[in-house]
C-alpha cells in the first residue's frame, strides 16, 4: 500500500525517514526547532495548557553524557537484570545516538486523568514532527529510571509530583536521511 502512494504524503514520508542507527551531526539543532516540536506536542489535548504534561529541554552535551554514564553505572548495579548480558544491554544503549543530539523529556502529573494517554499522543507527534523536519530522532528509555530520581528532578526543576515519561533525542542528521529498509511485520493471524 505504502508503494501506491509512493511516500508522497507527508506524515508516510515522515514514518518512512524513521531511522534505528543515529549518527547526529557535532550540530545543536537550534531553539525555534525545539520550540516546533513542543508545539506540536501539545496540538493533542482538547484542553491545552491543562497541566497534563510540561517538558525539559536539555542541549549541554556534558549533562546528556553525565546522564547516560549514571543510567549505565545503575544498570550495571541493578540485581533484577543479573540473568541477562548487562554488557551487550549497556553497549547498545551507548550506541543508540552518537554525536549532538538535544534531549527532550515530558513530564507528567499522572494523578491527573489522562494525562498518560495525552503524554504518548504529544511523543507521537514529536517524533513525527522531528523526522518530518529531517530531523534524527530516537526514545532513549535507558534513562528514565535515571530522570526521575529526586536529585536529578531537582537539578532539572521537575516538580515532585511529575514524572519523567518519556525521553526523545532529537538532532541533525550526519548525512542525509534516505527511508529505511524495513523488514515485513510478521503477522501471526489475519482472520
């Protein structure tokens, strides 16, 4: 189906440019990029400025990199994953992005009704955004359990009754972006 349209909608070409391997550019992506996409992330409630959820917006690279070393070294720490190959686990979250990337978390208050709902419907439309932009753009849940620890919040100035939901990392491509070769979906029945 995809192949009748060619790709030529904007949101298909959009899901098309989606990309696994990140390799950002040494290029920041600039404040009023940053600002389309909050914006776009908040085109999902019917309520807008209702408090569901807020965002922090991180672009210091040493922060970013202090982050993921705290997210390995718990990792590492972490007894529930003694079964598995901590090493490979902790290798491949380091490689999930290499260069610049900003870094975008939503926040929300999930006492609130729906705010879970609404939180994932303004990822979406994130990621959509950025990769229509051109943009690279990844969910890096390697480091939730990190972004909601109380000395991180409060370095972030994320208020105890939020919780850090979601992570993007969005950046400049290092070369040009050109859609991905996925496999089929398996499907197990269609009935």
């Amino acid at each position: 189906m995809l192949n009748e349209f060619k790709c030529g909608s904007p949101i298909l070409q959009a899901i098309m440019n989606q990309q696994s391997h990140h390799h950002f550019s040494k290029h920041a992506i600039g404040k009023s990029s940053i600002q389309i996409l909050l914006d776009a992330g908040i085109r999902t409630s019917t309520n807008v400025g209702d408090g569901l959820w807020s965002y922090v917006v991180i672009q210091e690279d040493g922060y970013i990199k202090y982050l993921r070393e705290y997210a390995s070294l718990l990792e590492g720490m972490d007894s529930s994953y003694s079964n598995l190959d901590v090493r490979s686990r902790m290798k491949a979250a380091s490689s999930i992005q290499v260069g610049s990337g900003s870094l975008i978390l939503i926040c929300a208050n999930l006492l609130l009704p729906f705010s879970l709902d609404d939180c994932w419907l303004a990822v979406e439309n994130m990621l959509l955004t950025a990769s229509a932009l051109g943009f690279l753009v990844s969910m890096d849940g390697s480091l939730l359990k990190v972004l909601n620890l109380g000395n991180i919040k409060s370095d972030l100035n994320v208020p105890d009754e939020l919780m850090v939901l979601a992570a993007i990392v969005v950046g400049e491509p290092e070369k040009s972006l050109r859609p991905s070769n996925a496999d089929s979906p398996k499907v197990w029945k269609w009935a």
